[in-house]
C-alpha cells in the first residue's frame, strides 16, 4: 500500500507549475515534518481544486495536514524524483 500522511509546514512559498506537454497546471511545494532532532523534507505535488486552494492560501511557514501517494515524475532537467501526490488536505 502507498499511502503517506503527515502534518507539515511549508518551506517555500507554493509555485504553479506545467506539465512537460503544457496540458496540466499544478501546485508544487515541499514540506518538512517530524522532530527537532529527526526532519523529512517531502517533495509534493497537487492537482485541480486543491492545487488551486494551496496556491490561493499557503504560504513559507503555514502547516498543512497532507494524505497522499507517492509516484516518480520526470522534472524536466532533474530527470525523475521521487514526489508526494496529494489526495487529500486540510488546513491547519
């Protein structure tokens, strides 16, 4: 099963971002979550509504409580990462 969720905050400030072929607009983020002495920094990427309503709302520092899945993604000149897809979020 590939599920992950977390509470996080933000470390940027969301950016819009194309897919490759120009056909689909989406949120691109990365939160860091866990403890003083141990942080995840997780890559993440979300679509449609929630894309727009993270875009509209969040900002560097906000905390978000995110569920999604992970899939590898062809990032143009990083070649293919590992990100977080959001299903799933709420503001905290």
């Amino acid at each position: 099963m590939n599920k992950f969720s977390a509470v996080g905050g933000f470390c940027n400030n969301p950016s819009q971002s194309t897919s490759l072929d120009g056909s689909t607009k989406y949120a691109s983020f990365t939160i860091s979550c866990g403890t003083e002495k141990k942080v995840c920094f997780v890559d993440c990427i979300a679509f449609g509504q929630i894309s727009q309503l993270i875009l509209q709302w969040k900002k560097k520092g906000d905390r978000i409580f995110i569920i999604g899945h992970f899939e590898s993604v062809n990032k143009k000149n990083d070649g293919y990462k590992l990100v977080l897809i959001v299903d799933q979020m709420e503001f905290v």
